[in-house]
C-alpha cells in the first residue's frame, strides 16, 4: 500500500468513526442549520455539557466542524470543505454499474 493510499485510508476511518455515532450526528444536523452556540447545542441535545465536549472535540478532530471563540462562548460550523471530501470518497467507493461477476474465479 502507498503512503498516499495509507494516509486516505486513515483520514476515511477517522471521518467514518466521527460519524458513527448518533448524538454526533444529531449535532452535525443541527450544525447543517448554521453556527450554533455550544449552549444552544447543549439546550437542543438536552446533554451534559462534558458530554457533548467530547463528541464535538471528535467531530473537531476530524475536521468535520470548526469553532471559533467570542469572550467566554464558543460557536460550532460545519466544515463545508471537509465535508465536500467525504463526499467525493464516498461517491469513489459507489460501485459502477458494470461491475464484473467474480463467480467465475472460485470455481
């Protein structure tokens, strides 16, 4: 495997696990909305706010929101750029309509 292929590979599973979860993904919804306040998404979720520190700090990590801080709050956006990516690797990993019949090679 290439370096270049390992590396997608590993930014995939890190967006994939990013997504994988329900209340990130609830959050992401929200996000789609426009910015938000971390306080509005705690109300909204109705979650601990150590909690949803947590799955915004992955959905951070991966990419997939940004933050930005005014005073003592911070707000929450998709990252459009990010989420455009995902979209085009998820589109590459669509199978075309001629796949091959692999029936043949095991007999």
């Amino acid at each position: 495997m290439t370096a270049s292929i390992a590396s997608d590979t590993t930014q995939a599973a890190q967006w994939f696990h990013a997504l994988s979860d329900e209340t990130r993904l609830e959050i992401i919804q929200l996000l789609s909305g426009g910015e938000r306040c971390v306080c509005d998404l705690t109300d909204a979720l109705d979650a601990a706010q150590s909690r949803l520190s947590f799955h915004l700090k992955t959905l951070r990590d991966a990419g997939i929101v940004r933050d930005r801080r005014v005073g003592r709050w911070i707000y929450y956006s998709l990252n459009r750029d990010t989420l455009i990516e995902i979209e085009n690797l998820v589109t590459t990993y669509k199978p075309s309509a001629r796949v091959a019949r692999l029936d043949a090679c095991c007999g």
